[in-house]
C-alpha cells in the first residue's frame, strides 16, 4: 500500500473505517452538487471500499492535514496504457486540496510510471477545474457525462489532462511557498 507525506498534506488509502468520514462530505451539499453521483448510503459507501480497496489499476486515498484529520478523497483510476483518470476529488480545506493534487500527480509520474493523467470536473465547478490549470493541467475539451448509475442526468464536463512532460517542465516553486505558508 502506497501512503505519501508532503508538507501540510498526507495521502493514506481508504479503508473501511473511513466510510462515516467518506458519506458526510459526498452527501454534504455544498460538495455534491458539483458530483457526478447521486446521494449514497453509508452501505452505499462501505461497499465501494470494499470493492475498490485491492482494485487493480486504481488508487483511492484518504486526505489528512498535520494533525492526522479527514479532510477529504483523492484518486487516480482507470490506468491503462500509461494514463490514468484523476477524480473522487473533494478536500475541505484549501491548502490540503492544492497539495495533494500535487502528491496525487507527482506519485503517478515518479512512482508509477505514467504518462499521463486527466481528469473530467463539472463545468459549474469552476474553482476546482482553474485550481487544475494552475497546477499544470491544459483544457482538452467539454463534454457530457452522465450523474449517477443510469439516471439519465447528464451535465458538462471540463476535461483536462497533464503529460509528465508538462508535470517537469511545469514550475511549482510558487505553489510549494504557498503550501509551507500556510
């Protein structure tokens, strides 16, 4: 099992006992409006985790600040041919959510061989898909994704992508003083 400690920011897999944490923040309004999902159950929940815990191909990972506090979900999944989806992003705080994007991306060139790594945000939420821009991603296109298993609700989605080329060329000495900051 992987785990990645940056400055203000670690990065632990999911695990069951996470499921409680998990539900609150990805029912919680102000996050899942911006969600390609529906509402989910705490059952819902712990057997997401259960399936997806020993996935091949795929890497979901609790967010904690210093002190060792849920602050939120990341993942990298669907990795096939040296490219893998970015995405199950939701960090409450600011500075915790910059860094672990960074961890998030730089564990995928440096450790696992990648590519390249893209992601697909809600167009209505801008904030997060301008946050991917300045860490290094570019726009690929728009499109439509569909919300939830089969509900038939779609909304647009920004795709972004980041090559490791991009993500070594790119300059986060910015980015790492703010991270240190705070």
């Amino acid at each position: 099992m992987i785990s990645i400690k940056g400055i203000k920011t670690s990065l632990v897999p999911i695990e069951e006992s996470d499921a409680e944490a998990m539900i609150r923040l990805r029912n919680d309004p102000a996050y899942n409006r911006f969600l390609f999902q529906s509402t989910l159950t705490m059952e819902d929940q712990r057997n997401w985790i259960s399936k997806n815990k020993n996935r091949e191909g795929a890497y979901n990972f609790k967010v904690l600040d210093l002190n060792g506090e849920f602050k939120g979900t990341i993942s990298i999944y669907n990795i096939e041919n040296k490219a893998g989806e970015f995405g199950r992003y939701i960090v409450t705080n600011p500075v915790n959510a910059i860094e672990s994007e960074y961890l998030l991306v730089k564990l995928c060139f440096e450790q696992l061989g990648m590519e390249k790594v893209y992601c697909q945000t809600n167009i209505a939420n801008r904030s997060v898909w301008s946050q991917h821009l300045k860490l290094g991603f570019k726009t690929v296109e728009e499109k439509e994704v569909i919300v939830g298993s089969g509900e038939g609700v779609t909304v647009i989605a920004v795709v972004q992508e980041i090559t490791k080329n991009d993500f070594e060329q790119f300059d986060y000495s910015k980015i790492m003083r703010l991270i240190q900051h705070f």
